[in-house]
C-alpha cells in the first residue's frame, strides 16, 4: 500500500494547525513572544517531516501528544478550539504513524 501521501498530510495538517494556533494567539490580549518562538520551531519540522527525516517525525509525534494534552486540560479555550485541537493533533499523529514504514532505510542490492 503506497502511504507517500500520509506524509504530505500530516505535513499540512501540522502547518495549518501551527498557523491556526499562532493567529489565535496574536488576537489575545497577552501573548508570550517566547511561546510564538516555540511555535515557529515546527515549520521546519515539518519540512524535515516531508524529507523523511525519522527524528522530526519523533519529535512531532510528542509535540502533537503535547497538544493532545493541552487540548484536553487547558479550560481557558473554549469547547469548540479544544475539540479542533485536539482533533488535528490526533489525525497529524495517525498521519504520521501511519507513514513510519517510509523512514525505514531503503537496502541497496
């Protein structure tokens, strides 16, 4: 089964996810400069994601976990933010779970 398109999906669903976060957060009365620094780290991880690399893939993994959690302890975001977000980190998690079988390195014959 060709799962090449697992990792483009899981690519941009996490940007799309990380812009949606991000604009959420710049609308706030008091937003950490340090938590947006944060955020913009997982740009690159998605791009490395796209080149296969097994370490961004890991990370992202506990990332989207980290997410997940937040998602569901965080009270000050309001239902429907919490079940989105929550929804997207675990579909990017799957995504990305579902295309492990890419980073395997490939035998030379």
């Amino acid at each position: 089964m060709d799962r090449q398109w697992t990792v483009a999906g899981a690519a941009a669903l996490l940007s799309l996810e990380n812009v949606a976060v991000i604009c959420g957060l710049l609308f706030r009365a008091h937003t950490s400069v340090l938590l947006l620094g944060v955020l913009l780290l997982k740009f690159p991880l998605c791009r490395e994601l796209l080149r296969l690399r097994v370490g961004a893939a890991a990370i992202l993994i506990l990332w989207e976990s980290v997410t997940m959690l937040v998602a569901l302890v965080n009270l000050s975001l309001a239902a429907p933010a919490q079940i989105a977000l929550f929804v997207s980190a675990s579909t990017a998690s799957t995504l990305i779970a579902l295309s492990l079988p890419l980073f395997a390195p490939q035998g030379t014959d």
